[in-house]
C-alpha cells in the first residue's frame, strides 16, 4: 500500500476529503477499510476500487467530516 500524489489526487483531498492508495490486487474493502482506520486511527465513510489497465489496483478512500484528509496527507508528507 502506498499514497498516489497525482495533482488529481491532491486536489481530492482538498475537495472530496478523500486519499487515494495504490493497495494489493487482492485486497477487498473491508481489508483496505479496516488497515487504514487502525494505521491512520480515522474514521473511513466508503472505499471505492479502480483496477487500472496496467495491472493496479487504486483505492479511493474517503473519510467521515470528522476526520481530516489534509490532516492524514501531511502525515504522509503529500503535501
């Protein structure tokens, strides 16, 4: 698992309050929901999947108003 800092994925932190991940192909939801509320001690609102042409698998993870996506991108030095 790691953090995407595209201009795309940066603006949807800002605006969606929303972290987008490049996470394993096997990885489901609920794992990728689970990992992420107990590293980061967030609450997580829904995770979308995008398994991208070139063998990659993109999670959209996005947060609940009371956590904070720009807090956690700081954390992970994103920004």
């Amino acid at each position: 698992m790691y953090p995407i800092a595209t201009e795309k994925a940066l603006n949807m932190v800002e605006t969606q309050n929303t972290i987008t991940y490049v996470v394993d192909l096997r990885a489901d939801k609920k794992k990728i929901k689970g990992e992420f509320e107990k590293v980061f001690n967030v609450k997580v609102a829904r995770v979308n999947i995008a398994i991208e042409p070139y063998n990659e698998k993109r999670a959209y993870i996005r947060l609940e108003k009371e956590s904070s996506a720009p807090d956690v991108a700081k954390k992970l030095k994103l920004v």
